[in-house]
C-alpha cells in the first residue's frame, strides 16, 4: 500500500513538473517595465538640436492638452516607418510633439528630418543616452503621451509605431477631453 | 632640488586624481554589476554592450558625482523602471516564496540527513 502511494506521488510529481516545465518554454520571458507608472522629471536639461541651447522639459511642456515626446534616431530603422504616424499626429491642434534624438551624429539627424519632414514643434538631442534614462526608457523608438495639465504619462509606448497603436493615440487623446 | 620637489608634486597630484577616478569607476562597476539590461535580459549592465547599458553606466557615474550613495542610485533606477531591474529583490508579499524556499530546502534537507545518518 505504501510503495503504490509512493508510486502514485512519483509519478504525479513528474506529470507536474512536466507541465510546469512545459508552461515555461511557451512563455516568453520578457520584461517590460510598468509602463505608465512610472513619473517624469521636468527638470532634466538637454540641448537643442538646431541650436546650441540648453532647455528644460518644463520649458518645452507647453499649453497644449498634450505632449507626446518621441525617442528617435537616424540610424534606427523602424523609426522610419513610425515617421508617417507622427507627422500625421501633428496635424492636430491639441498636441504637441517633442523629439528626443537618441545617440545620434548630428549631421545624420538632421539629414533625417530634412528627407521625411519634421513633426516635431522642437527637437531636442541625448547625446549620451543619460536624458533616455531619466525619462525610463531604454531604446528607440519609444514615444510617450502626456497630460500636460496633471503633468502625468497617459501611455507610452516601446517600439514603433503602428496602425493599431496609432489608432490608441487619437482615441485617448480624443476621450481625455 | 627644486626640479625634484616639483616631479613629486606633479607625481603626486597625477597618482591622487587617478586614485578618485579608480575609486569612482570602481563603485560604477559595483552598481551596474546589481542591474539587470533591459534590453539583452539575462545580462546585468555591466556586461552587457548595448547602447542602454552603456548609456546606463554613464547615468550612474553622473549620480555619483553629483554625491548621490548607492541606496539613492538603486532608488532612482526602481522608480523608473520598476523593482526588476535590480538583482536583488526586496522581500515583499511576492517575493517571501523567493526568499524563504530556499531556507526551507536546506533546512529539510538537513532534517533528511541527520535521519539517515542516526539511523545507521
């Protein structure tokens, strides 16, 4: 009686430990941050890109309902093909947006903006990435949605920009109001 | 005599920023070596090349110097990008399991052990 209990228990343990394991190589084991917890520094000074200004996020926030800050850089791929949705996005008048041009040559980036169009109303450089970081992201593109009012994140983004994403944008910044 | 005196001086003054320096690099390795990469996970920063690692190494060296100790850094870095990014997680509701199961095998374990053994 005791070696079948002993049996039973064995063999159960392996069919668990079988699943359990099972369970785990489906899973993708990435982390991503929580995203819209986290809490934006105002006062982190960065340079400007087309001058050689120092600013202030507070400074560049303006009275817009919105901000949405972009990371970007010449060199990243699919922030070309989020390109379009951003210029797209500034044709609305409730937003502003502002980009952050992530490790990047300057002459690369502005060589950028010149051959697909600027949407962003200033654009600031991260030289170091440092900037990135303070803001809580950790790559590009990345792209950030603010109430300017409550000064809070509504939602934000890693990774480029799509139609569905798109479409999230302008409903929340559609419902805020 | 006074040549000598100023090549030690100089000496001097070289050895003592270097020693800062060193000190300072040192606790950047410190730090970074406790952080988890983000983006090569599996990697703590101070391994990893990837451009946030590095870009992170550079934010920790900056908080350094701006006199800010380890505990303020980790904070910091929690706030941002949450409780995981450290390897060495607090004991919380969900995370006691991680802490105390291992305390609870080896003292099993020994419980275990000490049976075999006095039964002989």
């Amino acid at each position: 009686m005791i070696k079948n209990i002993k049996l039973i228990a064995l063999v159960f343990l392996v069919i668990l430990s079988f699943f359990t394991l099972l369970k785990g190589l489906n899973k993708t084991n990435n982390y991503s941050p929580d995203l819209n917890s986290s809490k934006i520094d105002f006062n982190f000074k960065a340079k400007f890109l087309y001058s050689n200004e120092e600013t202030t996020l507070n400074e560049l926030v303006d009275d817009k309902d919105f901000t949405i800050i972009n990371i970007w850089a010449s060199w990243c791929l699919p922030c070309r093909d989020e390109h379009p949705f951003l210029l797209n996005l500034n044709s609305s008048n409730k937003l502003n947006i502002i980009g952050i041009n992530y490790k990047d040559n300057e002459i690369n980036a502005k060589k950028f903006i010149k051959e697909l169009g600027n949407p962003y109303s200033k654009i600031i450089v991260d030289p170091s990435g440092v900037n990135s970081i303070e803001l809580g992201a950790y790559g590009v593109p990345e792209t950030i949605l603010i109430n300017n009012k409550s000064r809070t994140i509504l939602k934000k983004y890693i990774g480029p920009l799509d139609d569905q994403k798109f479409a999230e944008l302008k409903m929340l910044i559609k419902n805020e109001n | 005599m006074k040549i000598k005196i100023l090549i030690l001086t100089i000496v001097y003054l070289i050895s003592f920023f270097n020693f800062s320096y060193a000190a300072n690099s040192e606790k950047v390795d410190k730090i970074s070596k406790n952080l988890r990469c983000l983006i090569c996970q599996g990697q703590s920063v101070y391994d990893s090349q990837s451009d946030f690692a590095l870009s992170m190494k550079i934010l920790i060296k900056n908080k350094i110097d701006e006199g800010k100790n380890d505990e303020e850094i980790y904070n910091f870095l929690k706030i941002k990008f949450g409780e995981w990014i450290v390897y060495d997680p607090e004991i919380k509701k969900n995370t006691i399991l991680l802490w105390v199961l291992p305390l609870f095998l080896f003292v099993f374990g020994a419980i275990l052990i000490i049976r075999k053994v006095s039964i002989k």
